[in-house]
C-alpha cells in the first residue's frame, strides 16, 4: 500500500487592535478581542491544530497575560502589521506602500515591542491587508524572521501594494528580488490557500478565510480544488493555510463563522482516510520544510 502523502494543517488568527477604521476586521473592543482569541484558541488545540497569531504590537502589549496563555498552550505567536494601527496613526499607508527604510523601520519597531512585553521576539509575519513589495522579505529576514504568510495567490488590488496574481500556491523559500518567485533566500513563504479561479469580490480570490463562506459552498470546494491540483503536481511539501481574525466572536456557540470552524475541524477529520494529518504552526512548518529538504538532498 502507498504511503499516504503529509498533510500540513496551519490555523492562523490575525489579532489587530480594535476599532481602527482602516481595517474592518478589527474587532470592536478590547473585550471582544479577547474573546476572540480565547475561543479561537481553545476551540483549535481541543481540535488538536496549535494555532498561530499573527498579532499587533498594541494587542500583545494590551494583553500579555492572555498571550502568555495561549503560548503555554501550544500556540505560536507571530507580528501581524499594519502601519495605520501604530501609534497615533500618522501611518496611513498599507505596509508595501512604504520605502524600503520606512518598512525596516516599522517591522522592527514593532518586534521589538513584541519582544520586551512577552519576552520572545515573533519570527512568523504576516502583513495586513497581505500587503508586500519586493523589499519586504528581504527586511523581514535581515531582522531575524524565518517564516511568515504574506502571500494571498490571486489577490489583485494595487491600490493596497496587494497584488499576487500569478504566485505560488505552495510554500516555498523567498527570491528577494522577486516576491511572485521562488529563491534560496530560506524564509519560508506559506500562502494562504486560495481558489484564484473564483473571486469573492473583484480582486479578491476565494481563500479559507472561515468567515468567507460555509463549509460547503465555500471551505471544502476550496480545499479539494488545492488537494487535487498537489496531488497532479506531485507537490513535496503539502499545505493547508486556514486564516480569520478577532472581529469574529469564537467564544460563542451561537455564532455562526464558530460554528464553520467546527463544522470545518469535523470535515478535516474526513481527509484522514486519504493523507496523514500533521497539524502545524508556521515555525513548526518551516522545522518540517527544513527537513524534507535536507531528505531531498541527500538522496
């Protein structure tokens, strides 16, 4: 019998401050965040998947206790950075919109943040608004990042230095004068995974994003059109990247997005009969990257 193929499983939660009017998935208070993040949480590793937060400087320094929790109990915890949620918002642009100097500036300012109110400096990233230009990664892993989801393939919206049309669906180590190409720069890119054949809105691809859609108009569509073009492309290294954000209150039961996330979790349980299940976070993917390259390369 052939060996089943790996199947990497990430969780990710975008964890911005409340209230800010430039991204409506900010939650509405700090209560609601927390309850978010809590639920979110809890709700994945009971599911066996460590989550990854991709968080702000202002929400970890805001609640540090909590993030201590959620590190104890498995979760990674990433930057997540969008610039007109720093300070006093004389950032108003998106992140790939800012000169090489100001984007360096900015990401370490807001590590460092990260770094002295939990004690561990994040090394996963992902940009707000998946907002990037071709300096960004280079930036990222001169100070001291090794792996992040920037990436969103399909997603077309210049206005915002978004724009990935065309890139690689797979995750892959960075050419840092190309962000739609492979290199050997060895930052781990892991896209979020998306349907760039459908579009939810103009520019905007289907994505597992849990409050898209339901599982199966949406989720589940989007995840077998992955599978089986891995499957066609005998692609190594296998992911799922499943993304939301704490404007979604996944404390409650009531809420219908906790209950796609639950519906999705009994779902994911199915594909166990075809591939073996390795649930990650994004450090814990690059550590399985790193190996199956080194695999690879001594054969």
């Amino acid at each position: 019998m052939a060996e089943k193929p790996h199947l990497h499983v990430l969780f990710t939660i975008n964890c911005p401050p409340p209230g800010v009017r430039a991204n409506p998935d900010s939650p509405r208070t700090w209560e609601h965040s927390a309850r978010a993040i809590e639920g979110f949480c809890v709700r994945t590793v009971r599911a066996g998947y460590p989550p990854t937060l991709f968080a702000a400087s202002a929400c970890v320094d805001e609640q540090a206790p909590l993030f201590d929790d959620v590190v104890r109990r498995g979760a990674e915890v990433g930057l997540f950075l969008h610039p007109p949620e720093i300070g006093d918002g004389r950032f108003s642009r998106y992140l790939g919109q800012y000169s090489v100097e100001d984007q360096r500036s900015l990401i370490e300012y807001s590590a460092e943040k990260i770094t002295s109110t939990l004690g561990l400096r994040p090394r996963s990233f992902r940009s707000g608004f998946f907002s990037a230009s071709n300096v960004t990664f280079r930036q990222l892993f001169e100070l001291g990042f090794r792996q992040g989801s920037l990436s969103e393939p399909g997603r077309r919206i210049a206005s915002r230095e978004a724009v990935w049309d065309g890139a690689i669906a797979d995750p892959h180590y960075i050419n840092p004068e190309d962000r739609l190409r492979a290199g050997t720069m060895p930052f781990l890119e892991i896209p979020v995974t998306t349907n760039p054949a459908e579009e939810l809105a103009r520019g905007m691809p289907h994505a597992l994003q849990i409050e898209a859609g339901n599982v199966d108009a949406l989720l589940q569509p989007t995840i077998e059109r992955h599978l089986a073009r891995m499957q066609r492309e005998d692609v190594a290294f296998r992911v799922l990247c499943i993304t939301t954000s704490t404007r979604i209150d996944y404390y409650s039961d009531s809420e219908k997005h906790t209950q796609t996330l639950e519906k999705l979790f009994d779902w994911l349980e199915t594909l166990a009969e075809t591939h073996t299940m390795v649930p990650v976070t994004a450090a814990l993917a690059h550590e399985r990257f790193r190996v199956l390259r080194r695999t690879i390369d001594e054969r």
